[in-house]
C-alpha cells in the first residue's frame, strides 16, 4: 500500500485555510459575546412606559378589615445619563372585600410627579452582574417618599424588568414586592 504524499505547497494550502477558519470562529464567537454584553445595557437617554404591580394573590383570605389591597403603577422614566432618570407614576389601588369586589375610589389613587431616580450597576460583591439598583425620591404633600427597585435590561435596552427592593415591616410594608416591566 502506497502511503499518500503532500507536496509542500498543499500543505502550506492547508496550513492557511486552518488559520483562515480559525480566524472566522473567533471572530464569531467575539460578535455574539459583544451583542450579548451590549443586550444587558441600559439606555442613557428616552424614556420607557411603566407597569408595575403588587398582586393579591388568589386564595388570600379577606383581612380582619374585610378587605385587601394590591396596586397598579403605570407610569414614564426618562433617562438622562447612565447613573441618573426622573419617574412620574400613578399608583392606583383597588380594594378587595367579600363583596362587591374589587373597586377603586379616588383615595385609591396617587400621583407622583418628577421622582428622581439615581441608577448604580450590580455587581458579584453588591448582587449580580447585569442587574441594576434604581433609587427613587421625591415628595408627596410635602412629605419625603423613596422606593428601591432592581432592574435587568434585556432587548438592547429596550426592556427592563423590575422587581422592589425596599425594605419594610409588616405595619409599615411600604410598595412592597412589586413586580413588571419598563418597555421602550
């Protein structure tokens, strides 16, 4: 059996279209993590329409009060900068009770106007990395009101999910774990 012979100039062919092909997987490879890294971040400028919600969940048992309470926020953010965006909101919240349920009266509604909101990157050593901490203050009748929520931009930005963070009691629950999305 004759072995098979290689001429230097096919293997020097060889040897280029290897290197070729490896050169064409990098630079794949490169192109989905940069669009990958470039999906998790936040816009620096626009704004994107609010909804977030504190459900009842079903099966809950009517309070002593006879009724329970969840809410709806709709609102805008606007951005400004990477670390910095003011929020307008309404939070509207019904009331459910063993009758007539659920209904919303206008002491059930709250507006909230230009909230500033600061905005600092997560990371491994303060939560995760691609998340972000969002702070929200302002006033309502005079009276100091601030929220904490994280959100994680996907869609290129467009898209921000959003969970509340800010701490509280069982008397004193403040937004408590509200959920939803910010969408450009």
């Amino acid at each position: 059996m004759n072995k098979p012979e290689f001429h230097p100039s096919s293997l020097k062919k060889l040897a280029v279209l290897l290197v070729a092909a490896f050169c064409i997987a990098f630079s794949i490879f490169s192109m989905s993590r940069s669009s990958a890294t470039s999906s998790s971040s936040l816009p620096t400028s626009g704004s994107c329409a609010m909804l977030l919600t504190l459900p009842i969940p079903y099966g809950v048992s009517i309070g002593p009060g006879g009724y329970q309470t969840g809410y709806n926020i709709i609102g805008l953010m606007t951005f400004t900068s990477a670390t910095s965006a003011t929020a307008s909101l309404r939070i509207v919240n019904p009331s459910f009770q063993s009758s007539d349920s659920p209904y919303i009266d206008q002491n059930d509604i709250v507006d909230l106007q230009n909230l500033a909101v600061t905005i600092s990157p997560m990371t491994a050593n303060n939560g995760f990395v691609g998340g972000y901490v969002f702070t929200a203050s302002g006033t309502l009748n005079g009276n100091s009101v601030g929220f904490e929520m994280v959100g994680v931009p996907s869609n290129n930005g467009k898209t921000i999910m959003f969970v509340s963070t800010t701490p509280g009691t069982s008397g004193s629950p403040g937004l408590g774990p509200f959920s939803g999305v910010c969408q450009v």
